[in-house]
C-alpha cells in the first residue's frame, strides 16, 4: 500500500471524470483496490493511505475528489 499511489489516484479522480464515473461501481476503497482496474492502472493503497492524502488536500481539490455519482460516497468528496 502506499500514499504515493494514493496521490495518483486522487489527481486521476479529479483529472479524469469517465474515471470518476465508474468509481460508483465499488463499495470501498478495498473492493477498488482489489479490483483488475485498479491493478491495471497500478494503484495500490489502503483507507489510511487515501484518508493521509486528503488531509493534503485543498478545498477545491476535495469538492473534484468525487465518484460523480450520487450512490458514491466513498471518496468523502
């Protein structure tokens, strides 16, 4: 697990809304982690890591940090 990777996947789902889109169809950050999408795109974190790194983030950084998707609330954007 790693931060480094957190912050990729925080600057991904906030660059990348077709990304960000498709969030909606895991439950946790766990489920996404172990999903072949997230093993294809080489993210490897956990809840701690992804939570350090939104600690970092600024608010406008944490209103982009979001599924785009109202079922998704994992993000916490």
């Amino acid at each position: 697990m790693s931060i480094d990777s957190a912050r990729e996947f925080v600057n991904r789902v906030c660059s990348d809304n077709d990304f960000a889109k498709n969030l909606s169809d895991y439950k946790d950050v766990e489920e996404f982690c172990n999903s072949p999408k997230a093993k294809d795109a080489g993210f490897s974190f956990s809840t701690d890591d992804l939570n350090v790194v939104k600690r970092e983030l600024t608010e406008e950084q944490k209103a982009n940090l979001r599924c785009q998707d109202e079922n998704c609330n994992w993000l916490g954007g």
